[in-house]
C-alpha cells in the first residue's frame, strides 16, 4: 500500500508498505480521508520521537474483522471513525475510568501505532464509531479534532453568563469556537487573520485583535495556540479565580512566572481528546459545520507536497484521500 513514513523527523512517499494485518479484537480500515493537523507538523520538527506511519484524523470503512464472528460483524463494510488511543483495559488507570491516560496506551501515527496516512490502518473495534449517513466524509473527517474541543466542556462548566476568551483561531481553535459558541456564553475570539474574522462572522462569533484584550476580565480563557505569547495573553486576560484551558501542547519549555497563578488562585486546567458520539452528534444535527476549515484536498501520492503546504501561515485543514484501491 501507499503510506507517508516519519523516521528521525523526514518524511518518505512509500509505494509498497505491506497492509497491516489485523490482531485479535481490531479491525482492517480502507482510509477513505485523512487530515492534517498540526500535530502531524510539529512531529516532523520532533515535538514527539516516532518511526512509523504518521496521521490520526480520518474515516474509513471497515473492510475486515479478526474477531470470533468475523464476516458477521454489524460494523463491516460500514464508515467509521475512530478514537486514537488504544487501551489496554486492566492497569490501575483503565480500571479507574481514566483510559485515555492508559499506561500501556498506543496512539495512532502518534506513539507505536501505525496511523492513517496510508491505504490501509488497523484499531481495535471498541475505538470505532459508525458515521451517520447523512454525515459526510469531508465532515466525518473532523471528528476526532471535534471531540478534542468538545473535552473542554466536559471538563468544566460554562455558562451562558460567563465571559470566555478563545485564544488561537487556526485548525482546533475555529471548532472549539463553535463548541463554545453552543453554551450561550459571552465568546470573544483572538483573531490574526482577515479570513479568521470572516469565518467567525458567519458563525455570528464575535472577534478581536490581540491588542484589544481586556485585563482580568475573562471568567474562562481557553489558550489553543501552543505558543508562550498565548500563555502570556491567557493570564493577563483571566479574572482572579478563573479559569485557563491549555488545549494545545507546547514545544519545548516555556518560560513563564506562575506566582501570579497563585496570587489569584487561577485554575489551570489541561486537555487532550474528547467524546466522539457527541462529536458525531453535532456533526449530523448540522450544530457544527467543519467545511469551511478545508483548505485543499491532496491525492495520498502528494503527501509530501500536502505537507508543505500545510506548514504554510494561515493555512486550516488539509486532506489526503488514498487511491481507492
């Protein structure tokens, strides 16, 4: 099969990878679409040390299922999308309900999991989550980023009377807005862009420039640029006793002076994946609408090229879509 290869941060076009062969209890995919993220670009600087296939946004069809009743299984010949992390289901976390953070978890095209940008991936089939029919693949594509936004909500409450910053309004960022768009919060978004503002707009998401930030005055400040001039804008913008989410991880180390955390007794909390049957579920309600995100779509044979062109400033999502072969 096709597949971008990641070793020592270069990236290879291989023609000829064998497709994967499903283990017990996880099923054979046909990647339909894949997305770029911008993990996927921070992987190739070495934000993380991997060998392997990289990319973890996708949907698929499920083209095989190595389980007792094999060619009987209701998720055959269906799309799917499915959950990166792949648990193991007896350590002490798993058992406590905290999966994600499994001890021995493997995470598609991230950590010692072959991942989607290829013909073919394999997951376990409790990571799998049918696509509704009238959800389509370019918006099944966005559920796994989704689920990611909608893991702040989950985390803390936030009411329709509450004053919410959105820091970064690139790939994750502009679904988070619309994510806490939903609560009825009062939702002001740090924007760069012209085309930012614009989409935002037709969201009827009100927008800001950086110099336009009020001091402590944010009862929730959601910092999604992974960057230490966000962090920085974060804490000046959060009222005592608020609230920062860091939805983005961060390269290196970053300086910054936490005694101020402290003096105002600031909440810091951190967030990673999220729920995919509500992702889903906004996605076919049409309460989210991905499609304005996509920026190109690549056959998987430009994978190099669809990289590049990623990397670029401003640039939101871009697609793969392997040969249907």
């Amino acid at each position: 099969m096709q597949a971008l290869w990641l070793e020592n941060q270069h990236v290879t076009f291989c023609e000829d990878l064998p497709v994967p062969v499903p283990p017990p209890g996880e099923a054979l995919l046909k990647v339909r679409l894949a997305g770029i993220c911008s993990t996927d670009l921070e992987m190739v600087k070495g934000y993380y040390p991997f060998t392997g296939v990289m990319g973890h946004e996708f949907v698929g069809e499920v083209i095989k299922v190595n389980t007792p009743e094999g060619s009987q299984h209701p998720l055959l010949g269906k799309r799917v999308v499915g959950e990166i992390n792949a648990v193991c289901g007896v350590c002490k976390t798993c058992r406590a309900g905290r999966p994600t953070h499994c001890e021995n978890r493997t995470t598609l095209g991230i950590s010692n999991r072959s991942g989607v940008f290829a013909g073919f991936t394999t997951l376990p089939l409790e990571n799998l989550h049918r696509v509704p029919d009238s959800v389509s693949g370019e918006a099944a594509v966005f559920t796994e980023p989704l689920a990611a936004a909608l893991e702040i909500t989950e985390q803390i409450k936030i009411n329709p009377t509450d004053r919410v910053l959105l820091i970064g309004a690139g790939r994750l960022g502009l679904l988070i807005a619309q994510v806490l768009a939903l609560t009825g919060c009062d939702l002001q978004v740090v924007v760069r862009h012209e085309f930012q503002r614009q989409i935002l707009g037709e969201w009827a998401i009100k927008t800001l420039p950086e110099n336009e930030i009020e001091e402590r005055q944010m009862d929730v400040v959601v910092e999604a640029t992974g960057s230490e001039a966000g962090l920085n804008m974060a804490r000046r913008a959060i009222r005592p006793r608020g609230t920062v989410v860091l939805k983005s991880t961060y390269k290196g180390d970053v300086r910054f002076n936490f005694s101020s955390f402290v003096v105002d007794e600031i909440t810091l909390v951190g967030s990673r994946c999220g729920p995919f049957p509500p992702a889903l579920r906004l996605l076919e309600n049409r309460q989210v609408d991905p499609l304005p995100l996509i920026a190109r779509r690549y056959p998987l044979s430009q994978a190099i090229e669809a990289l590049d062109y990623a990397a670029r400033p401003g640039v939101l999502k871009v697609l793969l879509e392997p040969a249907d072969t």
